[in-house]
C-alpha cells in the first residue's frame, strides 16, 4: 500500500494506492494550528496500512509539517517523505527561487507526467487557481498564480459592507438580476474567459500539441464549456505524489 496525503490550505485530502489502483479516498478540513491523534485517525483508514508500506505528502501548510510527522510516525510507525524542490521527480525546476515552489505544483506537474508527455500545463482549481507548465524538455518553466473562486467570493463578503456571503454555483445568465446573482455572473464568466485565454495563450507559447489537464473540485463548473482541455482528473495530485515516491525507490 502507498499512502498519499496532500495537505492544502483549506483541506488536507488522502488516498491510497494498491497495485496502482486507488483504494481509499477522504478530505477534511486542515487544522488550524495542531494535527492530532483524532484527527489523523479519522482522516485515514488505519488498518490500510501496515509497517511496510509507504507514505508521501505533500503540504503548502509549512505549520502543521512537523505535527503531521510526528502524528504519522507515532500512529503507523512510518517515516513520510515530504515532496519539496529538492526531491527526485523527473522535472528540472527552470524557475528563478524552485525552493519557492509549492509541492503541490510539483506533485501536479508530474502527475499530468503520469497521462501525457510534455508539453503540458496543469491547472489547479482550488484557494488558488495554479497553472503549471511543463516544456517539451521535462522542464518546469513557471505559470501563473490568481485568487479561486471561494477567494474571490470571501473577498467581496468581507470588504462590501452590504455583500452577504453566497454560496457559489454556475448562474442562469450572464446578466445577473439581483446583486448574488451578479456576483455569481461575475465570478464565473470571469473565470471562464480567463481560464480560456490562457490555455490559449500558453499553446501559442509551448505549442498546439500541448496538452492540458485539469483538476481541483471548483474546475468542474467551467470544464464542458473550454475548448482545449484533454482530461479532467480530480486525484491528479495524487497519481502525481504514486509517481514521485516510485522514483525514490
């Protein structure tokens, strides 16, 4: 068994591998500030994994790094390998700081390497939406970084005395009627133009051969209506985290 974790800003996600085929899936809620016992138990299935097995994370959350070790050693007697700019992934980082690039972005990348060859973006609809881009050359050039959806919502709420917080989902109509739907209308049209110039303008750069994979729960409102996309893949990261932890071996 492998165990893959991917520690996020907003959700901390699992899933485990068996013979290459995924198993085990569940995401809560990243903890504030300490990763408990309890919290790891109900995050993952204990009896899944045994001393032999392996486990690989990655995490954007810098905090709770050492806590989650620590929990995961004392729980299944397993040291992880957390994944940063240094590990072995089959990816030359060509970016001006790599030890600023985010494990996600890494394990994102080379799990688009798990579908296709390059050249190939990633794009990543969560607390950000994040497009990686991977060259013909096996090298990671960079991207683009924005507030996601949720982001960008909370933002409105919080600094538009008279904006209540909505939920968001696809609007009926570009042209909103009252003022959540007009935030809904601006928020998802926005996107949708957005995440469609861009996929164009990266081809231009990297070639019409490139492929383009998307993942991340929020991206399915806006994948049917872009043409370009190759495969939407919600457990990218994941096959990506398989990936790497296969080359250490």
């Amino acid at each position: 068994m492998l165990l893959t974790i991917d520690v996020g800003n907003t959700t901390t996600g699992v899933a485990i591998f068996n013979n290459g085929e995924i198993v085990f899936r569940n995401k809560l809620a990243t903890p504030g500030d300490e990763v408990t016992e309890k919290f790891l138990k109900s995050l993952i299935k204990r009896k899944l994994i045994g001393k032999d097995d392996g486990i690989i994370i990655s995490s954007v959350v810098p905090l709770v790094d050492n806590a989650l070790e620590a929990g995961i050693v004392e729980l299944f007697g397993i040291k992880p390998l957390f994944v940063d700019h240094r590990t072995e992934t089959g990816l030359k980082i060509c970016i001006d700081r790599p030890e600023e690039l985010g494990a996600d972005l890494i394990a994102g990348a080379v799990g688009g390497l798990h579908f296709f060859e390059p050249p190939l973006m990633v794009i990543d609809s969560g607390t950000a939406t994040t497009y990686g881009i991977v060259n013909k050359d096996y090298e990671y050039i960079g991207g683009a970084i924005l507030p996601g959806v949720e982001i960008s919502i909370r933002s409105l709420s919080n600094n538009a005395a008279k904006l209540n917080r909505i939920h968001f989902k696809k609007p009926a109509s570009i042209v909103g009627r009252n003022t959540e739907d007009c935030i809904r209308a601006g928020i998802f049209y926005s996107n949708l133009g957005g995440l469609d110039f861009m996929i164009k303008e990266y081809k231009k750069a990297l070639g019409k051969k490139t492929k383009v994979i998307v993942t991340g729960g929020l991206i399915r409102h806006f994948k049917d209506l872009i043409e370009g996309i190759d495969l939407y893949e919600p457990d990218l990261l994941y096959y990506g985290l398989k990936k790497i932890f296969e080359m250490q071996q």
